[in-house]
C-alpha cells in the first residue's frame, strides 16, 4: 500500500477548462496499482474536490485528476487499465 497527497495548483474543470479557485473538500481515493514484486499493490490517494465558479459551465464540482495515474471514475491506475 502506498499513501500519497495531491498539491500544487488546481487542475481545470473537465468541461469549461477554467482552473478552481476554491477547494470544496478532500477525499481518500483508492486505486489498484501494477503488482510490485508478484504482490498487489494499492494506492490511497488523497485529492482534492473542486468548485467551478464558471456560471455557463454545468459542472458545479470536479475532482483533480493526476496524469499518469487516474482518470475519471477509474478504479485502477491508468497504467494498470492499459495491460
């Protein structure tokens, strides 16, 4: 199991692109990672849940994405689904 934290500047609203001003909570994801040494491995993620204050855009919260790593109600890694 590893644990990890999301920071650094938000990332943009999947539907206007316009980035978050305001963090609405923060959330532990789990996510099935690649087996590490014949032995599977989870990574408990934390990440944030974001506002979209953009008024013509019909997402009203968003959850960050990390590349590489999560997509979109995905429950394993990226690298993981691509097997």
């Amino acid at each position: 199991m590893v644990d990890a934290a999301c920071c650094g500047p938000s990332g943009p609203c999947p539907l206007c692109q316009h980035p978050a001003a305001r963090v609405h909570s923060r959330y532990w994801r789990h996510i099935a990672g690649l087996p590490a040494s014949g032995r599977q491995m989870v990574v408990c993620l934390r990440v944030r849940w974001f506002f979209c204050d953009q008024s013509r855009s019909r997402s009203r919260t968003y959850v960050e994405q990390v590349a590489g790593l999560t997509e979109r109600r995905l429950r394993t890694s990226t690298a993981a689904g691509r097997r």
